[in-house]
C-alpha cells in the first residue's frame, strides 16, 4: 500500500511527534509498504529529497513564524494542496 505521513517537522528535528512519525514509518516499512513522509524544510541544509531508512522524504519550504512558548512554529499550508496533488499523481 502507498501511504503518504504529513508531520511539520520530522527528524533531524527531535520531539515527540517527530519520533512517532518516524518510527510509524519504520515500522510500515517493515511491513511492506511505500510510505513517503511529507514535511517543512526546517534547516537550510536539509536536503529537498532524502531517502532514510526505506522510505522517501520530501522536504517543503516553509515559512517561519516567531517561537510560542519555546515551541517553533511553521506554515506551509499554502503549498502543501499543490505538493500532496503532485504526489498522488
């Protein structure tokens, strides 16, 4: 099965919903399914597409908006309609 996994941030960038995408991932992997993981451009040096642990990751611009209470915050839901139809084609 083709599985798409939308987290605004996803490793190298740790927290709590990160790991679970990731590992989510992993584990469907495992499983025999193509996931692909669709997420924000958090570092400059991020690459734009990646390939980790079997599965694809694209890596979108984002824009960044000030922290809130120590949390960052992104929004890239300007181009996420666009990046999700391209994928499903």
């Amino acid at each position: 099965m083709n599985i798409l996994i939308i987290s605004h941030f996803f490793p190298p960038h740790t927290g709590g919903v990160e790991t679970a995408a990731y590992n989510t991932a992993k584990q469907l992997v495992k499983l025999g399914h193509n996931i692909v993981i669709l997420t924000s451009k958090n570092e400059k040096k991020s690459p734009k597409y990646q390939i980790m642990d079997g599965f694809l990751i694209y890596r979108l611009k984002s824009i960044y908006l000030p922290e809130i209470k120590g949390f960052p915050q992104t929004s890239n839901f300007g181009i996420m309609p666009k990046a999700i139809f391209k994928l499903t084609k």
